[in-house]
C-alpha cells in the first residue's frame, strides 16, 4: 500500500503516510461514510464486473484492495480509518432484507463499522426499513444506477418517510456516472426530496457528473450533504473533470461535505482521495484545516450519530 500514485501538492504521499498526515490534522482518524463490503459471492460478482471494464466504461478499473475480507478490515485500520459505514446495495427484489442481514452480523465482529441497510422497491420494503431503524441502523444505502429502479416510486414512499423522521443519513447513488442509467439522475431525485424534504441525504460522487445540480441540491435543502468519493482525482478528472472553481464553490456549505471513498473497489490508492480533498482546501483561503477537519471527520461522525 505504498504507492505515491505521481503525488504533487498537498496530502499524503501515500498510504503509508496517510496515519502520520491525519495525526497531524489533530484527529484521532478519519470517518469514512462510503465503503462497500459485501457478502463474497456479491463481491466476486463486483470485482468480475470490473474487471470487464474496458468494456463497461472504455478504460480499465484494476481494484486496488482485492484482498481477504480480514484484510481490507486491516487496511482501513491502517489508514487511520476510526470508523465507516459498510455500505452494501440490491440489484433485484427479495435482496435488500438478505444483505441487511449480513451486514448486521458484519458489523457486530467490526467495531469501527458502523450500522448500515440498503432498500429497494418491493412490498416488503417499509417493513424492513422499520425493523432496521428499530435495530439501530446508522446509515442506508440507496443504489439508483445498479438497482435500476426509480426513486419515486410510491412502493418506497413509506420506507423514505421513517428514514427522514429517524434522521439516519442516506447515501444515493443517482447521478449519471460513470454510466448514466434510466432513473439517474440528481432531478429525478430532487422529486423525491419535495416530498421528503426533511431526508437526511449524501450525495455519492458528489452527483458526478452533475455537480451544478448537485450543488444546488444542497444549497435547497438543509440536510442534503456531498461525498467525496472518486471526486476530483485523477481517475475521474480524465472524463468527469470538477469545475475549475470547485473550492470557493465549496465554501459555503463547508460543513455539509463528508468524506467518501469506494473502498476497496478504487482503482487507485486511498490517499489519492485524501490528496483531491487537501488540494480542494488548499485551494481556497477561506477552507484550509478547518475544512478538512469537518470533511474528513466531524461531519461525517454528526451524521453517523459517533461518540
């Protein structure tokens, strides 16, 4: 995990750095609010996928953490990640309730994992959703592009309306990138919002590729924050470049962004992402630390409910 990844400017080196880098922001870790883990047959299914993804996207996606479930648990240890969300996410019906399952009985080996569900458009839906805030769940999932399925549909009305009156955070996966899907889609979403406007809502990927929209969102509606994943490093930045004013854009809504990653399915290093978020506050005057202390930590355990 030492990989420098061509590093110039602010951030980590490397991952070996990252413990030393966070140390020196006076925290005690990073909050990571976008993880995946999955039970390993879902897994498998998901590196396979990227492994075709010259196909998929037109440019290959190595996975960076291929690696034992017990691993990558040790990898997150190790880049002084005190706490994240395992998020696990449905592509067809009868899924979602199964893959909350497992999730819960991943969570009780992991103390830094915190509670996590997924949902999807079926009948069984509000009742579950129920069941996983009685439990406690921290955080839900909600995959747009790979569920395939549309957020407002009235099936998931029920379920979005306990998750707002719970105030557990959502992360949706409904912008366009990197491949844009039938229900994708930051104004399809924002339908769902007028009826919820209260949902606690986390932008995967900050909306990419619709930033504007994005943004906009979250200037709309109090509870709407981005995630940092896969935003603005270079992977992305080849074909789904941030605006060039990106960081004074940031500036007034400092404290609704949270730090995300997609490990371990990121075809680069995790303190790639760290450097994006550095130069974003670097880039800015009116950011700097106090930024990067909200992103990396203290926005993200508010919404996670840490102690």
């Amino acid at each position: 995990m030492s990989a420098v990844d061509g590093h110039h400017g602010p951030g980590p080196r490397s991952d070996d750095d990252v413990a030393d880098w966070v140390r020196g922001l006076g925290l005690d870790g990073l909050v990571d609010i976008h993880v995946h883990f999955l039970p390993e047959r879902v897994l498998r299914k998901v590196w396979a996928y990227f492994d075709e993804a010259e196909k998929h996207y037109g440019r290959p996606w190595p996975v960076q953490y291929r690696l034992p479930q017990s691993e990558r648990v040790e990898a997150l240890r190790s880049l002084a990640v005190r706490a994240f969300a395992p998020l696990v996410y449905p592509h067809k019906p009868d899924m979602a309730e199964w893959l909350n399952g497992w999730v819960r009985e991943f969570v009780a080996d992991v103390p830094e994992a915190v509670p996590t569900a997924t949902l999807y458009p079926e009948q069984t839906v509000a009742k579950y959703t129920e069941d996983a805030l009685d439990a406690g769940v921290r955080c839900f999932k909600a995959h747009v592009q790979v569920g395939a399925y549309d957020p407002r549909d009235t099936t998931l009305d029920r379920a979005w309306g306990a998750i707002a009156d719970a105030g557990v955070p959502v992360v949706i996966h409904c912008g366009h990138g990197p491949l844009r899907g039938e229900h994708t889609g930051i104004g399809v979403f924002d339908e769902v919002l007028r009826r919820h406007p209260r949902l606690v809502t986390v932008l995967a990927h900050a909306g990419m590729p619709e930033y504007d929209d994005a943004l906009a969102l979250v200037r709309r509606y109090p509870n709407v924050h981005l995630d940092t994943t896969m935003v603005g490093v270079p992977f992305t930045e080849d074909f789904m470049p941030l605006p060039g004013d990106w960081p004074s854009r940031l500036v007034d809504i400092a404290d609704r962004v949270v730090l995300g990653t997609d490990f371990p399915n990121i075809p680069y290093s995790y303190s790639t992402q760290l450097r994006a978020v550095a130069g974003w506050a670097e880039g800015d005057p009116r950011l700097g630390e106090p930024f990067l202390r909200a992103v990396l930590h203290d926005t993200p355990s508010r919404l996670l409910r840490l102690g």
